[in-house]
C-alpha cells in the first residue's frame, strides 16, 4: 500500500499540476496569438499604404482639378467635363473625386444639362458629409436645376429647407421668395401665396418684402 502524502507533499503536487496546465495552455495557444498578431500586422500595413495610396491620388487629382476650374471659369464647360471625368476615374473614393462631381455638375447647369446635373448634384449630397460647410450650396444648386428643368414642387421644397437654415434673414427671405416661384409655377397657388406672405409680414427689413407683396398682388388678380 503506498505511503499517504503529507500536507507539503500535496501542496508542491497541485502546484507542480498548475505549471504543467498553465504551460500547456500557453503553448497550444502560443499559434493562434502569433497568428493573430501577425494579421493585426498586416491589416495595419495594409491601412498605411492604402493611405499613402490615396493620399497620392489625391494629390495628383488637385492639380487635374486646378486645371478644370480655370477651364470652368473661362466657361470652356465640355473641357471641365473631360477633365472632371478623368479625376472621378483616377481618384474614384477620395475627396477630390466628390470636389470634381459637383464641378462637372457645374458645368452641365451651365450647358443646359439640368436633369444630369440634379443627379450629379443629388450624389455629392449622398457622399459628401451632412456638416459640409459646402453642403447648402450643393443644396442651392440642386434646387436651381430642379427649379430649371421644371421639377417646381421639389425645387419649392428644397428652396423652403434651405430659407430654414439661411445664416442671416435676407438670405432666408430671398429663398422663401423663391420657393414662392417655384410654387407657382408648380400651380399650388394656396402654397405660393403662403410663401410670399410670409415674407411680406416677417421679413419686412429686407428688399425682399417689396417683392414678395407684389407676387401677392399678382396671384390675386389671376384667375383661380
């Protein structure tokens, strides 16, 4: 019969049985730790040169875009197009291919193309963020080229959302005049004059009033 442990006996065995789990689980484990470690690794070195990769894009794209907005502002539109295409092709995910969507949008509005500058216009509205300090512009001009190829109830909503947020009251007034256009020419008579009183009562400081009292008169001396 084998002699019984003593108390300092069993103490160094369940010691001695806790090294040897604890080593083993360090080694099983040791595999899976460098595996992960190394994909960390690669998903970081991947993140670093598909930054660099885009910050080169980026770059290059700029000076493209340079060239489009002098084209732009000599109102050579079809060569604004060209090179607007060329930087959405090269730099398609970067900032600049947005800053080249809305510049070859420009440049439809300016050669008639109003339904394809609405979508160009709706997209940078999708892709650029929601606290863009461009982003009310791009607003603007989507409205004008609704407003132009005779979508008059969304241009008169639009115009109205942008009035909401206009930085000062003139501004604000000039967009409810327009959304007042806009609603007219839509045929919504009741929602046109709304529009107009509006800015004849609560906007009576501004040059806009005087305009806004006169489309009121207008409205009233048509025929229902």
């Amino acid at each position: 019969m084998p002699n019984r442990l003593t108390k300092q006996e069993l103490k160094e065995d369940v010691f001695v049985t806790w090294v040897y789990e604890v080593t083993d689980k360090a080694q099983r484990n040791l595999v899976p730790v460098l595996v992960g470690v190394g994909v960390v690794l690669v998903v970081a070195v991947g993140a670093f040169l598909w930054s660099r990769g885009n910050e080169r894009k980026e770059t290059e794209a700029r000076a493209t875009l340079a060239e489009a907005s002098t084209a732009y502002w000599s109102g050579n539109y079809v060569r604004t197009v060209q090179l607007a295409d060329q930087v959405i092709a090269d730099a398609g995910g970067t900032k600049a291919s947005i800053d080249a969507t809305r510049m070859k949008a420009d440049a439809l509005f300016w050669q008639g193309s109003f339904d394809s500058a609405a979508t160009l216009y709706r997209e940078v509205l999708s892709r650029d963020k929601a606290d863009s300090p461009m982003r009310t512009a791009v607003q603007q001009s989507l409205a004008f080229s609704l407003e132009s190829k005779k979508d008059y109830a969304e241009a008169a909503k639009l115009y109205e959302e942008i009035a909401a947020k206009a930085p000062d009251r003139p501004n604000a007034a000039d967009f409810y005049v327009a959304s007042g256009r806009a609603w007219r020419l839509a045929g919504d008579r009741a929602k046109a004059s709304a529009m107009f009183a509006k800015v004849a009562d609560e906007y009576k400081e501004t040059t806009f009033a005087r305009d806004a009292e006169v489309a009121l008169g207008e409205l009233a001396g048509e025929a229902p």
